[in-house]
C-alpha cells in the first residue's frame, strides 16, 4: 500500500518545501521526542499489564486447581483451565499434574492449551516440537508450583502470554500521535498564515468533515479523500488504514463477543447477575433450565430465588464464601452446591462469580457469574474416586510395554504373583517372560487383532510363572496410542484366579451333582438326555430312558429316620452305579426317585438283562450299621427314537408313566412305555423295532 502511494504522490509538490525548513524541523523534532516518550511509557505500561495477568491467574490457577489434583478431578480442572484461557486470553497455559502422571507411571500428566491464529484454543498434551516452537514464540512466560493442603507440590502450571495486546494498545498509540501531528498541523497553518490558508485549509475541512461524519461508535462512515499534496496524501492514506484497522478491530470484538455467547450457549451455562445492595437478580433462560423451570414460571426473580431453591445444607457454605469473596480473601466465589429441581431431585450445580464493582465504602455492588450443571460429573467424580481407590489398592499385576513388546515396568503385586523380580524383567521381552507353550501362534495373532481393531484385549491367560507353573489368570491388555494414532505402549493387568477356577468346579460339581449319593442331579441329567437323544438320532442306535422309584422307601424313613433312609440311598446309588455299563447314566431327581440312561443299544430288548439285575440289586437287603433294611423297585421305560419324533422332555413324562403303572400293577418290575395303553410288560416299541 505505502508503495501504492508513494507512486500515485510522488509527482505532487511538497507543501512542506514550500514553507520553511525551521518550522518543520521544529515540529517534526518535538513530536519525535514525544511520540518517543509515549512510545517507551506506553510499551513499559502494558507490559507490565501483561506481567501482573500472567501472574494473577498462576496465582487463581494454582489455589483452585490443587483440591481437584488431590480429588483426580481431571475435567474440572481443565474446564478451569479453559475459563481462565478464555477471560484473561493468554497465548498457552499447560499444567503438570504429578498425581494423575504416578497412577499413570509416568512422571507427570501433561494438560495443555494453546491460542491458534485464529483465536480458536487446542489442546495438547505432550511436548511435540512443533508445540514447543509455538510456545518458544511466547513474548511473556512464568510458572508456579501447585501445593496440596499437606505442603506437598502436587503439579506445576505454566502460562504463556502474547505480545499481542502491546501490539494492539502500541497502534492506538501511534494513532494518538497521527492525530497530534494532525494538530500540530493546524497549529502550523496558523503560524504560516496565507500561504497554508490557501495550500492546505482545504485539505483540513474536507478531512474534518470526513472525521465529522461519524456512527453511534464514533468511527467515520466515510474514508477520508485523497488530497494533490504528498504530505496529505500520505496522512490521508495512513488515517485511513487505521481506520479500516479499527473497524476490523471492531468486527473482531463483536466476533469475540458472539462467540462468548456461543461458548455460554454451548457450555448450557446459566448466568446470573446480581446487584448485592438491593437483592434484584437477573437470569438467563439456562439458569432456570436446570432446575426444570422457565424464568416465567419463577417470576418475579431475585436473590431469594436462589435462597429457595439452594440445598439448605448447601446455603451457609455458599454465604461463607462470599463473605470471603466480598473481603478479598477469595479473588473470586466458587461453590458447588445442590438445586431443587422442579420434579422433586437434587441437581449439582458449580456456581461462580466475581464482583465487579465496589461503593465508595469498599463495598460490593454488582456480581455476575455463572450457573454450571455439575450433575453428571458429581457421578464421574465419584466413580474416579472409587476406580483411583481400588487400583491404588489393587493386587492386581500390572506390566507396561513398549509397542515392540519391551517390558518397562512392572509393580510389586507382579512380582508377588509371578515371582519374577522387577529388576529381572526391565527391557526383557513379554513374550520371552510370560508367555505359556500352550497358546498357539493362532491365539497371539487374534489378540494382537483385538488391540489393533478396539484397542483392548481381555480374557483367561495361563502365565508362565519364574518357578515354571502356570498362573490361571484373568488378563486384560490395553493400547496407549498419541494423537497421531500410532501405538505407544500397551498396559497389561492381570488378576489370579486360582481360587475362582478352584471355586468354578466345586459350583459346576454342586450345580450338577446331587450332594447325598453324588450321581448326577436332574440339570445335569438334562444335558445327557438331550446329548444322547442328538447322539442316537445322528447314529441311528436306541435311548433306553428308565424312570426308577423305591418302593417301602417312606416307610424306612418313618421308622428308622432320615439319617437312616439318607445311608439307604447311598448304598443303592453305589450298586446301581456298579451295575451300569461306562457309557450309562443314573441320576437322582430327588427323593427316592431316579433316571437311568441306556445308550447305544441295538433294540429295545437288549435293556431287559441291565434292567433285570437293577432290580435283582435293589430288593436285596441292605446292611446298615446299626440294622438291616429292604426296599424293593418301580422301574417305567421308554425307548427313543419313536414316530413322530418327540423331544426329550417327552420322553421322561414316558417313563414316569410307565414308573406309576408298574406301582400300580404290584411293585417291583418293569413296565415299558406303548404309545397305545401307555405300559405293556413284555416288548419296548422304539421306532426301530416297529413292524
């Protein structure tokens, strides 16, 4: 432009030239002395502004950010860290949080943002070297360390700040001079007289009523026109870059100003603004939405709004910290305290406030703040309270690899559960340490699959322990990978589960087996009906199903007692079990009565010598320790397959029939189930044997 310029006006007469030299060196040498002196105030001013903002929010930053430190409230304190990015407009702010980075294993957890060009804010968290070329361009840079209420340094916070307010403020400055010289020259039109009067004062009345011409905000609607002198051209030009300058400035704050709405409106922030002498309060309409009201609905509003919908325990906290707030020992109020919602629950609330101006006496006149609804986060901090709890207690092992498999560190519980010393395993493989014989290629090709696609793994692992047993544990594998996506280590945890493997067989032998005789009860029963009634119809042999019931069993349970009757059974279920072939199957459904499974036979006739020594070696007497005792049998059979076909279900209501007409025809003999008149005494009628 200034190139632009000197081309259009070089060809013009100098005004100057035509007056004397005396009078503009005067001039041009006071206002360079001047427009020095405001230039190095000015610049020491600002930068001093700059210094004492930077050092105001280490200050709030590091006071506010320490209990959530100590609570693991990651995202609180980066919704802090966001709001002060946002009200104080610092280039970059990064915290170092020493507690979340041990629970991590690493030195530090890294939070940071920084201000793009375009205003917007990013996030980091780790030190790439673009981010520290970025933050090494920083005009102003300070930190402080993050103290918990034990003295103990929990963290570091760092600010870095632009020089883009002294820029800015550093313009207005330079404008100021523009239009000292421009008064300067009206001061020298009327020493110089006629030969400025003619020259110039015609160039001074059109830019004045350029100047004059002006909106609400004081800005000139109109540039201000180019003039046949170089000088003026020159001014005219410069005049009107500032102003386009101060325009754009303008539309920049009305954007910043939108977007501030739009963070309020995106962050479904409600605000308040309260005047403290008179108790009058005004919400915004998010305000009220999170307590499930509309400002309608609570009109007229004040201060006692609040007072009525607070948590009564919550209230005189609230009062607390304020009275702190109002006698500067809190550089602003913060509380987070619970509302009444319409439909009758508690809502979290985080609200904050500062005031911002004060009477002649000191006290406060007007606060405004923000209404924030914490509810959900109240629950995520409660469950990172108890997750920090349990892994902070935890037995688990815990081994952190590299991406290639390296073993970086292990915890004690490891060691403990594997034998293996930390120092033995560091920079060692996993898979030359722990990995079991008994996976096959197959099985680590899926796991690294599962952490590829989801990230994560999880399932039983059998460890190769230092004493080469296997551990039985339950493991889970999870991939840590930077922004860019790429793996950067893998953290394995593990938990021993012997005792439950222990605990799993004596609850699958107590789900399955009956408890007094040990045979098979009726779920497991269940499974080897429905297995042999597959197993028959695939092989095309018959399914023998034996309902079997004691006969005189009450009676020796009335008169000798159930201890008595308890022994009996034993005794029977160890003869039937001598009795059956290896591939049969007796169960007890409870009482005295049982199911016996008669696979793989060829016809329905050939259970009929298994089925007669069943009831040869029931009826014979049973010694007892104190007595002798005799019962005798009921057996119903039915054969499967049949036509139609019928599921197993069936089948054993079958048998059951067949059970009662052997009671019901004398006891102690075997009927078959027919099909026509449910029993016949002397054939089976499976499918095969039909002619």
């Amino acid at each position: 432009m200034m190139k632009q310029v000197a081309a259009n006006t070089s060809g013009y007469p100098s005004l100057l030239g035509r007056t004397t030299s005396l009078v503009v060196a005067v001039i041009a040498g006071v206002f360079l002395l001047h427009a020095v002196y405001v230039y190095s105030t000015a610049r020491a001013e600002i930068t001093a502004g700059i210094e004492q903002d930077v050092h105001e929010s280490l200050e709030r930053l590091s006071r506010s950010i320490a209990p959530f430190i100590e609570s693991y409230s990651v995202h609180e304190y980066e919704s802090l860290i966001a709001t002060e990015m946002a009200l104080k407009q610092h280039f970059g702010v990064i915290l170092e949080d020493y507690e979340m980075g041990r629970i991590l294993g690493q030195p530090y957890y890294l939070y940071g943002q920084l201000r793009q060009q375009n205003g917007q804010y990013r996030l980091f968290q780790e030190r790439t070297q673009p981010v520290q070329h970025e933050l090494a361009q920083a005009f102003y840079q300070a930190s402080a360390p993050i103290v918990g209420g034990n003295d103990e340094v929990l963290g570091t916070i760092r600010i870095y700040a632009t020089d883009d307010l002294l820029v800015a403020k550093l313009e207005r400055v330079v404008l100021e001079e523009l239009l000292t010289v421009l008064a300067l020259a009206l001061t020298l039109s009327a020493l110089l007289g006629t030969v400025l009067h003619r020259s110039v004062f015609r160039s001074i009345v059109a830019i004045d009523d350029a100047l004059r011409n002006k909106d609400a905000e004081g800005i000139p609607l109109q540039p201000v026109p180019p003039f046949q002198y170089r000088e003026l051209a020159v001014l005219s030009d410069g005049i009107n870059t500032m102003l386009e300058s101060i325009k754009a400035s303008r539309e920049q704050l009305k954007l910043e100003r939108s977007r501030l709405e739009n963070i309020i409106s995106g962050t479904r922030s409600g605000t308040w603004a309260w005047n403290v002498q008179t108790g009058e309060t005004v919400y915004n309409k998010r305000w009220a939405e999170i307590a499930g009201y509309t400002l309608e609905e609570l009109a007229p509003v004040s201060i006692d709004t609040w007072m009525n919908l607070a948590h009564p325990d919550d209230l005189q906290r609230s009062a607390d910290l304020l009275e702190r707030h109002f006698r500067g020992e809190l550089a602003y109020y913060e509380c987070e305290a619970r509302m009444r919602h319409k439909d009758g629950h508690w809502v979290w609330v985080l609200d904050r406030g500062q005031v911002q101006s004060w009477d002649d006496q000191g006290q406060p006149l007007l606060m405004y703040g923000t209404h924030q609804d914490i509810t959900e986060r109240k629950r995520a901090e409660a469950s990172l309270s108890m997750a920090a709890g349990v892994f902070r207690h935890a037995r688990e092992g815990i081994v952190l690899t590299s991406a290639q498999g390296r073993i970086l560190d292990v915890n004690a519980a490891f060691s403990a559960l594997t034998g293996y010393a930390r120092e033995h395993v560091l920079e060692q493989y996993y898979e030359d340490i722990l990995a079991s014989d008994q996976y096959s290629r197959d099985f680590r090709h899926q796991v690294l699959a599962s952490l590829d696609a989801k990230g994560v793994w999880s399932g039983e692992y059998w460890i190769r322990c230092q004493n080469g047993s296997l551990l039985p544990s339950l493991m889970t594998i999870a991939a840590v990978r930077s922004r860019e996506g790429e793996v950067e280590h893998y953290v394995t945890l593990f938990a021993d589960i012997s005792h439950l493997k222990q605990t799993e067989e004596q609850l699958r032998h107590i789900a399955h087996y009956d408890p007094l005789t040990g045979l098979p009860n009726r779920l497991l029963l269940g499974e080897r009906l429905q297995h042999a009634v597959a197993s028959t119809r695939r092989h095309g042999d018959v399914l023998a199903v034996v309902f079997l019931d004691l006969d005189g069993f009450k009676a020796v349970n009335d008169t000798y007692g159930h201890a008595t009757g308890d022994e009996l059974l034993v005794t029977l279920a160890r003869r039937m079990k001598g009795i059956l072939r290896e591939c049969d199957t007796v169960a007890r459904l409870g009482g005295d009565e049982f199911v016996v499974l008669l696979p793989e036979l060829s016809s329905g006739p050939d259970c009929k010598t298994i089925l007669s020594r069943l009831l040869s070696a029931l009826s014979e007497p049973v010694e007892l320790l104190e007595r002798t005792v005799q019962v005798s049998a009921s057996l119903g059979v039915s054969f499967y397959p049949q036509v139609p076909d019928i599921d197993a279900e069936v089948l054993l209501r079958q048998a059951d029939i067949a059970m009662y007409q052997a009671k019901q025809r004398g006891k102690n003999q075997v009927r078959f189930f027919n099909g026509l008149d449910h029993t016949d005494d002397t054939k089976a009628v499976p499918a095969g044997d039909q002619e």
